[in-house]
C-alpha cells in the first residue's frame, strides 16, 4: 500500500505537501505512511484516494505501467544472470579441465 501510494503521487505529480493538504492532513503523516510506518485508517483511506481521483483499490493494486516496468526489470536481471551463470560455468569448467589435463600430463612424466 505504502509503494503504490507513493507512485501514485508522484504519477500526478502531486508532492507529499500537496496530497497532505488536499487530504486533510499533514506531510509528516504521508511520509509516515508512505514509508510504511503508519497504515492509515479506513477514513483516511477515502481522503487520500478522493485527493488523488483514483479509486480505493488502487492504492492497493499496482499501477498497469509499473506492472509492465516490473516485468521488464526482471526479464532483464533473469537475462543477465543467466548471462553471468553461464559464463561462471564455463570458467569452473575451463579451468577444471586444464587442472585435469596438467595433472595427467605431470603424471604422464612421473611414469616415464
């Protein structure tokens, strides 16, 4: 609740100050809230979402656009992390292989 008010806010471009005035209520309350430190009331709840014209629900609901941003945050943290697993494999496995390899080879001239 606390992130999507706050995103809310700033979507309308309103400052803590301004959505604490057209609420009825004070700036310090809407950092409260907004830093989850205070939930507010089922009454404040109406003032806030009436200040901003949205409906009750979307304060607890994400926004469609932060919803997509989200998604295309995570495919592109998925994305290079598989970029750097892969690469991490393929490290561990080169050098697993030389030590295989110079470990044979050293065993190879024991023998002789």
């Amino acid at each position: 609740m606390a992130f999507n008010l706050k995103q809310n806010r700033l979507r309308l471009g309103l400052s803590q100050a301004k959505l604490a005035e057209k609420a009825e209520s004070s700036t310090q309350y809407i950092a409260m809230i907004e830093l989850g430190r205070k939930f507010p009331s089922p009454e404040m709840l109406d003032r806030l979402a009436a200040a901003m014209e949205i409906d009750n629900l979307d304060l607890f609901t994400p926004h469609p656009f932060l919803k997509e941003s989200l998604e295309s945050i995570q495919e592109t943290v998925l994305t290079d992390l598989e970029k750097r697993i892969s690469r991490s494999i393929n490290k561990t496995v080169r050098e697993t292989i030389s030590t295989v390899i110079a470990g044979y080879i050293m065993e190879m001239k024991n023998n002789k």
